[in-house]
C-alpha cells in the first residue's frame, strides 16, 4: 500500500526520474507547449510552477536556484524575460493540460501541457511559418515555369531536326 507517499515514480530509478523532470521542465520554459503522457505531465506542472514563481522573484539567490535545477543557461535567461513577467498578477496556475488520445504503442494517455497566455505567440509562430510555406510553394512554382518552356523548345527543336 502506498499510503502517504506523494509524488510519482514514473516507472525510474531516482536518477532518471529526476534527469527527466528536469528536462521536461526545460522543455517546456524553451518551447512554451510540449506534448507528453498523463502522468508525466501531472508529475512536472509543480516543478514548472515552481520555476515559474522563482521566475517572478527575480533575485540572484532565484536565478542561482533555477540555474541549479534547469538543464540550459538559456532556459534561465528566458524564464526570467520572457515567461515569469507574464504571470506578474497571477497566484499560480500557470499551465493548462489538455488531453489529446493515446499513444499507439502502448496506449498511454497523451496530453498537452503548455503555459498559459501563449496563444499569441503561437497564432504569430502560425503565421510565419505560413508565410515561409508560401514563398518555397511561390519559389517552386517558379522553377517549374522557368523549366517548363526550355523542355518544351527542346522538344520542338528535336522534332524540327
């Protein structure tokens, strides 16, 4: 029986366990929105929300500590600037899971964990990438046009010869 033991062992040793929280955490501090299974995402919401609030203390001592625990000097630097000052007003709650199916494999529930008040930043992230489809789908089309009449003139010039 497992009465009174909090947390989850995600089926790891100690070591692992910790390396993929860890990563997890970083993960999600980077990219803002990170798919993964139920129980992981359960198992990292109180470690980002704790990122989150050292984030929105701002102090050495607070970097120090995200430093300690983040796997990346950037995922610091942009937990500071950029995700800690968009929860200024907010007391916690910092990440929304949003379940999505299951997993092939071996049928664990996937979800997306993603902080919240991202929607802009992924709707401009949309567009851009919209626009960049654009201009390679504008470029090929080119390409084939410029090709297209030079076979058609070899064509005609072999049947004139």
């Amino acid at each position: 029986m497992r009465h009174r033991n909090a947390g989850f062992k995600l089926g790891r040793n100690p070591s692992h366990r910790r390396a993929l929280l860890r990563n997890l955490v970083t993960s999600i501090i980077i990219e803002d929105r990170v798919v993964t299974t139920l129980a992981k995402a359960k198992a990292v919401r109180p470690l980002v929300e704790k990122m989150i609030t050292l984030g929105k203390k701002g102090d050495v001592h607070s970097r120090r500590q995200a430093l300690a625990f983040l796997m990346t000097d950037d995922s610091v630097t942009r937990l500071f600037e950029v995700v800690a000052p968009r929860y200024g007003d907010r007391q916690g709650g910092y990440l929304r899971i949003i379940r999505k199916g299951f997993q092939k494999g071996d049928g664990a529930e996937t979800v997306i964990i993603e902080l919240l008040g991202i929607e802009h930043v992924l709707e401009e992230k949309r567009e851009k990438r919209n626009e960049t489809k654009a201009k390679k789908r504008a470029e090929m089309e080119k390409q084939l046009k410029e090709q297209q009449p030079e076979g058609g003139k070899e064509g005609d010039d072999e049947k004139a010869a």
